[in-house]
C-alpha cells in the first residue's frame, strides 16, 4: 500500500469517493516532482502532505457531520441511551479540548512521535532483517541444507539426487569487479546454479535467466553469461531495453547479459544486494578454480521441499542417502580423525523462508539492545505524556465538574478523555511513521562501511510495520489515557465546585504524578548508565594503543590474477609496482605485506618451539594464544607502520628466496614462547614445514585483527622469502596531508607498470573506523536516547514541582507572611524534589545493576557494573533533578504574600 | 461557503485557472502555481478542499464530457459555471478598480 493511500483515508469517505482519483494523481505527481530535487524536497513532501490529511482531513470530517443534524447540549448523553450512543465519541470536542491547551497538546505529540519513531524505526529494521521473507514464490517451501558452508563436490551429490526434493540450487556470493581495466569497480555478486531461478520461481523482467545449459564448466553455448540486477540495469544502462546481449565485465573476464532480474529480486541474503548473477560453470574463467577443491567450504545448497513435505521429512530423506553423498566427496588429503567425523556430521534441513543472513547474526544481539533502549525511551515519554495529562486533568477539574453536576455521565466523560488521549496518539503515530522512515534509512547506511560491504534492507512499511505502530500507539493510549480519567471518576463535583481552584497540597493526583517522576528518573538513569558504557566502550576502543601509526596510510590491494603474467613472474612484477609507486611524489614509504592490520584476510600457524612451555590448559593446538597470527612483509614495511624494533634486526632486503628463513617476531611471541630468554638468534618451526626459522628481531606489540582482542603472538615472515602469490597488499605512508590524495598518481603509476593490475584503494584509518562500527552505532544510538532520557525526565520533574509549587501559593504566601524566609521556602520545595529524585536514582540503579550483565558482550576495556560509571550517572541525574526543581523553586520564594493571599 | 467577494487569493486563482478551459484537478493546481509564480502555495490537500467548497457553492462543476486522450487517472474534469464566471468577473473588476486607485493616489504624490 502506497503511503498517501493510507492518508488519504483521514479524510471522509463522501470526499474520498468524490476527489480520491484526482488527489491520488496529484500526490503521485508532486510526488515524482519533489523526488527528483532530493531528499529535502521529498521530506518537505511528505511534511506537508501528512500535515494536511491530519488537519484538513479532520476538520473536513467535522464539516461533514455539522450537515448532519446535531444538537448541541450541555447534558451530552440523554438518559436511556441505546449501544450506538453509548460508545459514540465526540471527536470534534476531543480535538477542540486538544487545541484549548495548544502547549501541552504539542510537547505530548512531539514526545510521543519520538518514542512511537524510534521504536518503528528499529523495528521497520527488525522486520526486514529477521521477518520478511524472501520475494520469491512460495519462500515457506524454501529450505537451505545447514549451516550454509558447503564444497562443490558435496552440491554435485545432491544436485544427482535432485527428485528428493521438489528442485535444489547452489548460491555463493562473490565480489565482482567490473572494471575492465585499473582501479576496481566492486560490486556484491554471486555464482548460482543452472536451475537457481527456476526452484527460486524468479522469472526474468527483460531477456531470460541462467538456464542449466548456461552452468556447465567454462560456460554453455551462449558462452560465459551473466543476468543483472534491475538496480544495476537502471544505473549502468539506465534502464535500456537493448541490455540483453550486451557484454559486461566481470574480474577482467568478458561476459554477456542475458536477462534482468526483477526490482524485488536481491538474491538469498538479506542485508547483501546481489547485483550480478553468473554460473558456477564459469568459475574456473574467473580464478583457480574450486570445483574439484573437496575441502574449500564457499557455497551454499537451497532445497525447494515438495507440497506437503516438511523439514523433517527433508531431513530424514537426505539422512537416508547422507552415507553415499560424504563417501563420494571425501577429502583425501585429510588425517584419519578428521575424515572420520566428516563422514559421520549429520546433514540437517532448515527453514529459508526468510533467506539467510551474516548481517543478522552480527547485528541481532546490539538491536537487541537499542530495542529495549528504545522500549525505555517510549515508557518514559509516556510516563511524560501521562503526567502532562494528568496536570491538564487536574486543572479542568471545574469544567468538569460542571458537567457532572448538569447530568453527564463519569462514563461519558470519561469516554471524552480517552478520546483526546486516541487523537493524541493518532497524530503522534503518523508522525512517529514519518520519522521512522528516515530513522531506518539513516541506521542502515551508517552500517554500511565500504563499497563492497554496502547493507541493503529492504525498509518498505508492510502490514507488520503498521500494525506494530498502530499496537504501540494502542498501548501508549491505554498507558497515559487511563490516567486521567480514572481521576474523573472520583470527582466529587459539589467539592469542586465550592472549592474554585483554592489548591491543597496533598491530593490524590499527586501521588500518582510523584509515582511517573520516579519512574522516569529510574528509566533515565538506567539510560544514562548504559550511554555511558558504551560510550566509553568506544572511546577505549578508538583511543587504544594500535601499535603502529594509522595515518596517513593507504592500503592498495593488488591482483595480478587477470594480467596474463606467469605465476613465476609475479615476484618481478610486483617489485615493479613497489619502485612505481615509492617514485611517486608525496610518498613517504611503501611496504609490501600478505594482509594489513584489521584487514579482511588473516593467516595463523601452528608452531613448533624447542622447549616450548605447555599451556596451563588445553592442548596448544586447540589454544589461540599459542597458534601465533603470520604475516608476510618487506623490508620497508615495518616503517611505513611506524612501528618500532626493540631487539634484533629488522626483514632486510638481503632475505631472498634461496637465503636461510628468517622471521621478526612481536613481543607476546618471544614472552610467551621464549619466557626468560632472549628470543633473538632463536629457531622455531612452522606446522607441516621443515625448514627450521630464525628470529632476527622483535618489534612492539601491534594490533592484528580486532581491535577488541588482546595482543597476540605475531610472527613477520620476509615477503621475498615466499611463493609469489598474485595478491599483494600495499601500505603507502604519504608524506602529510590525506593518504586518499595519491589514489589518482599512484593508479597511474601502477597501471603504467601493467594495466591490467586490478587495484582497490582504502585509506587505513577507514578500514579501522569499519570495523568499529557495531560499536559506534550502539553507542551513538544509546548517546541518542540516553540525552533524550535525561531531557524527558527533567522536562517531567519541572513540570510536577511547578505545578506543585503553583496549586501551593497560598500555602506558601502564609508560610512568608508569618516569617518564613525565601531560602527556607527553596529548601521545603527542593526537600520534596530530592526525595522523588533520590528513590528513582536508586530504583534506577538497582535496575541497572541488573540489566548490566546482559551487555557484558558489547562492552571493551570497561566493567559492566562499572562503580564511576554509576556514581556518574547518578550524580547527573540529581544535577538535572535539582536545575529542573530550583526553578520553580525559585519563582515560589519570589511570591510576594500579599499577592497570593489576595489573588486565591 | 462564502462566494461574496473579496475571495480568497488561492480561490480567486482556482477560478482563474479554470476560466477559459476545463481541466482536471492536477492540471489546475499546477496552473495556480506557474499564475502566481509560487506566491499562492497550492497542495493538494488545500486544493481540493477549496475545490469542494466551490464546488458546493455552484461556482464549478464537473465537466460533462472528457476529452478523447483522457487519462482516468487523473480523476474528473472541472469547469467555471455561469455563476462562477460572474463571481470571477466581478473580483477581477473589484481588483482592478482598487489597481486604478492606488495609481491615483501615485498621481496624486507625483503632483505634490
């Protein structure tokens, strides 16, 4: 359903049949019009038109029924009333009560639209990522073999025995460059089997898709083929009809498009938009191939179930022929232990329904926490919301009254309220709706950390978007509606009306007021205390000592797979490239290393050291403190890092292959492995290798891999030393100034070398801020709503001291006429504030005591019960508190008595 | 409603817009836009709340026929009735003659 659709519906229904067609055309087309000036616009669009279904639309409903006959009376509900009347509701005087008391009204809607927005925002992302199935036909049939890792060999077993199911395919996402020449052009990509749209029920929107004469090894007769997607269509071709047939490059291999997919179609990983589809047949086209490989785990194997057939039933059918699918796929090469448990695992079917997802796995556990985060936020605007009410409640006791004593029922007038309090949530719903739409969208690109990496949710409200809103503001009215008119029912209008606004401390209403201010300052606290955590989870993770200097350095990461070079002349090559680019100017050092620090690829070994200490527990080989991590560097490497040689020597360009191995190792490494001894001049061997290694140096401890792990052992092998591979990773240290400056001289000096060197730049310090960003989100979000926490319950507090301290004045008028001084009337209203503050600073830190432990996980380099992060919270809390209660404080004790006296 | 002059800005150009040919409501919004130069704001919700009120007051009706490449999407045509034009008329003629008096009185500071 399209947006204005539903807004359309806040106007009456006579308007709608009469203009709905030409309204619906004029939004489309303001629509399209605002869209394409951007964002602003289309926001400005959408501003608008929601503000004008919510007043035009209501106030044309009240035109409408003014047509009808309607009696005005002061006694709104005749006696004898039937159903219809009895749970009628007066909407116009509920929206006119609303516009009597314009402040109010807008401070609850806004609040309420911040808690209803955060909460459909997060939940807008939970939808997608862990609810929404995939748009394929029947996605409940759909089930994946588990847990998603499979060889090839093990999919050609299952693919021969395919009638098992009602139809099987293969998937693996894949980067793809689409650059046929220097710098990469990175898109998200995959391999899929010959019938993978046919099982999937996806049909082409232009040409045809990957057919099973597409995906036999090296490509069918149509050649090597490709489909893509309809985002790439339109932003490549921009949407042309002649794509088909077109060539396409795909990791410097000429392809042809076949066929595009339809715009819904985003492949079977929720959070990866695949823009490109290949067969796996054409894999060995595009690198060493792993077709034959029987221990390369880089594929995964979907199962359409047949009717009627369940995932038990699918299980057990493969069970049944699981002995003859791992017989034919056994990895030879492996010890006899290992081949054993492989034939042995159990091959289990599960739903994939909902397609699968890293994104989820990675993500589910810090939604989680904004979740409730945001839950707390909502409660607390509530309790906000509840206590502005009540306040209005409180002060229209007279009007009130005066009703009750002309006739009108409690039940009438209580159903009055209810209704102020629904249009309330109503405005504040719609409104919550339009910044959950840019909420989500905003929280989604920031999980976006790089090109490759780019996070794709689909973020369409659907049915459950809507009816979670609708639920919540449903809750939100209940909650903050009820309070209010259940104190209608105990007024006693004779009371009242005799009393005429001559206020008492002490009343009931206060109580409950008091109950909400608690309540906020807890929540708040608790929202305070985990801000503070996370916030300080991050600033110890940014600020630790990395090791080596991040800036200004700039990773390339170079390929020479496509250039037609032998493999033995990819040392020569690449020595090539390393004097290009050390010539290029504003180059301070270049190093040459098999991966880079917080990288995307890792390597650890297994070592063998003469004498080594055993482990307290565990086998070593099991025991990550003593599987070392390994990198491969050249002589300048260590420099352009800055990292710093304590002992030894460093790699020296002298260490060629042919010359005796030798290694640098860190810190950790010779401490641990060498404990008490000097590690330099040192041998060790690697597992599986007989040539025995000799330290030459050790350089400081530096970060490997996560920024969040303790330092480990790290062992530098010399880059000369090993088999050329044809990766490599350069590190540019640039002389001043931004690293991403010499992108443009340094692919020029690259691509003079060979211009078919696939390259792909990052400068480092983005590559580390991508890794953080779990962290950053978590902590930006809970900074977010911890303040807004902090505002709401001051907001709150003031609002219940003055309203307190103004109903008090003539109390407080007699208290100074008989001598009381100004400090002393301060100090009795402060009194009362610091006890409501105080009982929710404990109340809230006994709460987070609690909840701390369940983001233990989140957290680095700090204590989830944490004794300063406490203390701190509490003490800005009771800051707030008493700023929020001193103000009226003060304006009480500016009372002159002779005024109060006289105006009660 | 009420259809005694002065009228409203955005109605009297709604009437403009539709003085000399019929139009569906999109056309006549976009019209007031491009008259007015984007002075008189014109959305959609406020139109066709005017255009209800007009039409209620009998100045426009629904156009009878629709033209041969119509789109059904663009809802009804409209269309200036007989009562509408004198309505028109006489707002253009109280305009103008407040247009003639204030350059009078520019005559009258030219004199002095």
């Amino acid at each position: 359903m399209r947006l204005y659709d539903l807004l359309l519906r806040a106007y009456p229904p006579a308007f709608r049949d009469r203009f709905g067609d030409g309204m619906r055309h004029a939004l489309a087309s303001d629509l399209a019009r605002a869209r394409s000036r951007g964002r602003v616009a289309a926001g400005m669009f959408w501003l608008v038109t929601i503000w004008q279904a919510a007043s035009l639309g209501l106030s044309a409903r009240s035109v409408e029924r003014r047509r009808r006959p309607h009696q005005f009376s002061p006694v709104p509900t005749p006696r004898g009333t039937n159903m219809r009347t009895l749970f009628s509701i007066d909407w116009r005087d509920a929206f006119r009560s609303l516009r009597a008391t314009p402040v109010i009204t807008a401070a609850a809607v806004l609040s309420l639209a911040l808690g209803i927005g955060a909460n459909t925002a997060l939940f807008t992302i939970f939808n997608s990522l862990l609810l929404k199935t995939l748009p394929v036909r029947e996605p409940q049939q759909l089930a994946l073999l588990d847990d998603g890792s499979w060889t090839y060999p093990i999919w050609e077993q299952v693919k021969a025995r395919e009638s098992m199911f009602d139809g099987v395919f293969a998937w693996s996402n894949f980067g793809i460059d689409l650059a046929p020449s220097g710098a990469t052009d990175m898109v998200s990509g995959a391999f899929v089997s010959g019938r993978t749209f046919e099982v999937l029920g996806v049909a082409a929107q232009l040409g045809r898709t990957i057919t099973p004469d597409d995906d036999v090894r090296g490509g069918g007769p149509s050649g090597p083929v490709a489909v893509i997607s309809h985002g790439l269509w339109q932003k490549r071709y921009g949407g042309a009809g002649d794509v088909v047939g077109k060539p396409i490059s795909v990791n410097r291999v000429k392809y042809s498009i076949v066929g595009v997919t339809p715009p819904e179609f985003f492949g079977t990983e929720v959070g990866r938009n695949v823009e490109l589809m290949i067969p796996f047949g054409t894999e060995p086209l595009l690198r060493p191939s792993a077709l034959d490989a029987r221990s390369t785990w880089w594929l995964e194997i979907f199962a359409r179930l047949k009717p009627g057939q369940s995932l038990s039933d699918a299980t057990s059918t493969l069970r049944g022929l699981q002995p003859l699918i791992r017989a034919a796929t056994l990895p030879q090469d492996w010890p006899e232990a290992d081949k054993a448990s492989y034939l042995k695992e159990p091959l289990t079917m599960v739903s994939a329904a909902t397609g699968r997802s890293a994104l989820r796995s990675r993500f589910e556990e810090p939604l989680n926490v904004i979740m409730a985060v945001v839950g707390l936020v909502l409660l607390i605007a509530c309790a906000n919301i509840a206590s502005l009410l009540v306040a209005r409640a409180v002060s229209r006791r007279h009007e009130l009254s005066l009703r009750l004593a002309l006739g009108a029922s409690r039940w009438r007038i209580s159903r009055q309220l209810v209704a102020e309090s629904a249009l309330m949530s109503i405005a504040g719903g719609t409104l919550g709706l339009a910044f959950a739409f840019w909420g989500s969208r905003m929280l989604v690109r920031q999980l976006t950390t790089s090109a490759t990496n780019v996070v794709f949710l689909d973020l369409h409200f659907d049915w459950r978007v809507l009816g979670f809103t609708a639920l919540v503001a449903l809750l939100t009215t209940t909650i903050f509606g009820l309070a209010p008119a259940s104190g209608t029912m105990r007024i006693q209008p004779n009371e009242v009306l005799r009393e005429r606004g001559r206020g008492v401390a002490g009343d009931a209403r206060f109580g409950l007021r008091n109950v909400l201010v608690v309540i906020q300052v807890a929540l708040s606290l608790t929202l305070v205390v985990a801000a503070a955590l996370f916030g300080r989870t991050l600033s110890g993770l940014t600020t630790r000592d990395l090791g080596f200097v991040p800036d200004p350095v700039l990773t390339i990461s170079l390929s020479a797979g496509k250039t037609g070079v032998p493999k033995d002349q990819f040392g020569p090559l690449f020595d090539q490239v390393v004097d290009a680019v050390k010539a290029v100017p504003g180059v301070a050092s270049v190093g040459a290393s098999f991966t880079t620090p917080v990288g995307n690829s890792a390597w650890n070994t297994r070592v063998e050291v003469p004498g080594m200490p055993e482990p307290t527990t565990g086998a070593p080989a099991r025991d990550g403190r003593y599987v070392p991590w390994v990198n491969t560097v050249s002589p300048d490497w260590f420099e352009a890092y800055g990292m710093k040689l304590i002992d030894g020597r460093s790699i020296a360009a002298t260490d060629r292959l042919g010359t005796p191995k030798v290694a640098v190792v860190n810190q950790t490494f010779a401490t641990r492995f060498f404990p008490g001894q000097r590690a330099v001049g040192a041998h060790f061997k690697v597992d599986r290798e007989e040539a025995d290694i000799e330290i030459v140096g050790i350089v400081a401890d530096a970060v490997y891999r996560s920024l969040r792990a303790d330092m480990a052992p790290t062992i530098f092998f010399a880059q000369a030393q090993q088999e050329p591979g044809r990766d490599l990773m350069l590190s540019v240290r640039a002389a001043g100034g931004a690293p991403g400056a010499l992108t443009r001289s340094i692919a020029d000096a690259i691509g003079r070398v060979n211009p078919l060197i696939a390259m792909t730049f990052r400068p480092l310090s983005d590559q580390i801020g991508a890794s953080l960003v779990q962290e950053r989100l978590v902590a930006t979000l809970s900074g977010f709503f911890g303040g807004l926490a902090l505002m709401l319950a001051g907001l709150g507090l003031y609002g219940v001291t003055s309203h307190a301290v103004s109903r008090q004045r003539a109390e407080i008028g007699i208290r100074m006429a008989l001598g009381a001084r100004p400090a002393g009337i301060v100090a009795m209203v402060l009194r009362r504030t610091s006890w409501l503050v105080g009982i929710g600073v404990a109340a809230g830190a006994a709460l987070s005591f609690w909840g701390a432990t369940y983001v233990k996980t989140l957290l680095y380099g700090v204590q989830p019960r944490d004794l300063v992060t406490f203390v701190g919270a509490g003490a800005v809390l009771i800051a707030v508190g008493l700023v929020a209660a001193w103000l009226p404080a003060r304006r009480a004790a500016k009372v002159e008595p002779t005024t109060a006296l006289r105006s009660s | 409603m009420n259809t005694s002059t002065p009228l409203k800005p955005a109605v009297f150009h709604i009437l403009l817009a539709l003085a000399d040919r019929e139009s569906h409501g999109y056309a006549v919004m976009q019209a007031v836009r491009e008259q007015s130069g984007g002075r008189v704001p014109m959305q959609t919700g406020s139109f066709y709340r005017h255009l209800s009120k007009l039409l209620d007051g009998g100045l426009v009706a629904e156009a009878a026929k629709k033209r041969a490449d119509d789109d059904p999407r663009r809802g009804s045509y409209y269309r200036l009735t007989p009562l509408g034009q004198k309505i028109l008329a006489s707002e253009k003629q109280r305009l103008t003659d407040l247009v003639a008096a204030m350059g009078g009185l520019k005559a009258i500071k030219k004199l002095q």
